[in-house]
C-alpha cells in the first residue's frame, strides 16, 4: 500500500499490481494515512516552525 502512496497512484492500479480489490486498498490506504501522519507529525511541526522563522 506504501507503494501506491508513494508512486501516487489510483487505488484501482495498486488493487490490479497486487491481485486485490480495491475496497482492499482503499481501507488500508485510510489506516497507512493515519499510521503515517502521527509518525512524521513532529517533522512536519518542525518545518513549520522554521518556515515562520
């Protein structure tokens, strides 16, 4: 599923790559999104604060 997010990619593309449905991919794309957003959260509160600087 990192593949598709990382490459950009449809969910219907991704689905037909890995020989799942879509439905498939698109739950887990919502659980990854979370996943990764809690993850890089302090990164991304850093770049902030530098950029106000």
């Amino acid at each position: 599923m990192l593949f598709g997010l990382r490459h950009n990619l449809p969910d219907e593309t991704v689905a037909e790559v890995f020989g799942c449905s879509q439905a498939t991919i698109t739950r887990y794309d919502e659980i990854l999104q979370t996943i990764l957003r809690w993850v890089t959260r302090p990164e991304v509160d850093q770049r902030l604060e530098q950029t106000r600087r």
